[in-house]
C-alpha cells in the first residue's frame, strides 16, 4: 500500500515538472507587458522603451510598453503584484519600490512579497539643477545662499516620497539648511516651474534635465555622487563640492509577479542581461547619463532590502508623511 502511494506521488510530481518544462519550452508564445508605473516621457519612460525594444528583439514578441501613473507610482506596482505569475507581466521599478513602504502605513501590495527580482538595469545620478535667476555658481554658494534666508528658497520634487524628495531632505541634513518642499505630480511639473522662476531649486535626472539645461533655461551646480557624468563633464560632483555624503543614485529594475516559475525568470534575466550588453543599448542610455547594468535576481533582491531600509531611514528622520 505505502509502495502504491509513494508511486502515485511521484507520478504526480514528475507531470507537474514536465508541465512546467514544457511551459518553459514555449515561452513566450504571446506579447508581453511591461508596466511602467510613471507618466510618458523622463528617465522611466526612455529606459523602459529601450529595454522592452530589445526584449521583444530577443524573444521573439511584441513588448507592450504600459504606462500607468499614479498613487506616486503606486497604482501600477500594485497592478504587477497582482498579475498573473506567468512571467507575461512585467514592472519597470525604481526606488518607489523601496520607499513606499516606509511612507505608507497602508498598500495594496508587499513588494516583497508579491514581486519577484528579476535584473537591476540601471543606474542614474542625480543633478542638482537650479533656476538661472538664483545667484549661486556652486553648491557651497547655494547653501550659503539658504543658511542667509532660512525658509525663504523652495525646491520642488515629483511627489511626497519621490527619490527626488529624500535627495533634496538629504541634502538638508547635511548642511543643516531650511528650504521648502514644493511637491508636483511628476518632475516634468516640478521642471517646468523651475524654468518658470517659481522655485529655486530641484534634484533630478540628466535624462528628464538635458533639454532645459541645453536650452539654458535652468542650470546645474552638481552631480550627487562621487563622479562626474559624460554627458555633462564640467558639473562637479558633490564630493568635489565638499559634501561626500551627499550621494543619490535612482536606480531601475526589472520585476514580475512572485511565484513565476524559476525557469521564466532565468529566461528573463537572461535576455535583459544580454540586451543591457549591447553597445547600441549601452551607448542609447549613456547619452541621457544612463548606466546600463545587469545583475542576478538573488543581488537585486538583496539591493532592493538594502535600499528599503537606507531609504526608510530618510523618510523617518526627515518626519516625510503622505499627503
């Protein structure tokens, strides 16, 4: 009796692997899709598009770019982790991932829980960028400049929690400076009133900065990490500033539903990989001060861990709160 019964299991086991086998064979037999939680245009929207190009290259299939903007990102995280774990869905993420669980008391979805890693992308640094008007020609300048006029200069941010945010609340910390936070529904908001002279000052992404630092509508006093971008060579870098803490990087990583079989994340990671390797691809995302990068699921899963708890510090000790 225990003979039949343990060959009764096996039988089941080995047809559930050989389902899943053959699921692997034939993927992907159907276009994907591939969410990207922001508005059209910036830094999400030209790393998606180029990565999506040349994963459908690669498979075989048309990679349905989705852009769906809202809740700061929110709604459409919350859209991949609850789609169906068949490696069809996947989600363009960059810190929000990390950040919305420190600033929600409440979500519709555990990233942990509910999203598998599948490649870390890339990498952008962040530029500070201020309006022409501000008489200020470097960073020590400009927080000379805020220490003089405690509360008096505003510096606007793609949303409460934004990675834009905590740059700009980091900053303040470091050189124990009172500026205003001015929150947008987006950056291309918050640039657009940088431009306008109606704030002074904002942390943002050489892809989504580019066209207005070429059309000298705004300009940059410096790059927040320890090196200086090709696409900009002569902005100083906040360590050539005198301010070596003040280091933000936006990331972006490729994410789908937990519970997608190993061999379609495999599969997945290693077309991404090898579409990040291409010189097009590299030299395409260099341009906009992109750096391609490509990573295992397990070292993105634990970068994502090691940014929600380094983000999470910022949100706490800068009191940030959902509006």
């Amino acid at each position: 009796m225990r003979f039949w019964a343990v060959a009764m299991w096996c039988s089941v086991l080995g047809g559930f692997f050989t389902t899943i086998q053959a699921g692997a064979a034939s993927y992907p037999d159907r276009p994907l899709r591939f969410i990207l939680p922001f508005p059209a245009g910036g830094a999400t929207d030209t790393i998606g598009r180029t990565v999506a190009q040349k994963l459908g290259e690669s498979m075989g299939q048309n990679v349905l770019v989705d852009n769906r903007p809202g809740a700061g990102g929110n709604l459409g995280i919350e859209l991949a982790a609850k789609a169906a774990a068949d490696g069809y869905t996947l989600l363009l993420c960059s810190p929000t991932c990390a950040i919305s669980p420190s600033l929600y008391k409440k979500l519709n979805y555990d990233p942990q829980r509910d999203l598998a890693p599948i490649s870390l992308v890339a990498t952008i640094p962040t530029l500070l960028v201020i309006n022409p008007g501000v008489p200020a020609k470097s960073l020590k300048e400009l927080v000379e400049l805020a220490r003089s006029r405690p509360g008096k200069l505003n510096y606007g941010s793609g949303g409460v929690g934004s990675s834009n945010h905590l740059a700009m609340e980091l900053m303040k910390s470091l050189a124990k400076i009172d500026i205003v936070h001015v929150a947008y529904k987006g950056t291309g908001q918050a640039l657009a009133s940088l431009a306008a002279g109606e704030i002074q000052m904002v942390a943002i992404s050489p892809p989504a900065a580019l066209p207005l630092l070429q059309a000298n509508r705004i300009r940059a006093l410096a790059v927040l990490r320890e090196k200086r971008i090709s696409a900009l060579p002569d902005v100083p870098t906040a360590v050539e500033a005198g301010m070596p803490g003040l280091s933000v990087n936006t990331w972006y990583g490729v994410l789908t539903r937990s519970g997608t079989p190993a061999p379609l994340i495999a599969e997945l990671n290693t077309r991404i990989n090898a579409a990040l390797q291409t010189a097009e691809t590299r030299e395409r995302l260099a341009g906009v001060g992109v750096e391609a990068v490509g990573t295992t699921p397990q070292y993105f899963g634990e970068f994502i861990k090691k940014e929600m708890d380094r983000l999470g510090r910022i949100v706490r000790e800068a009191g940030i709160k959902p509006e």
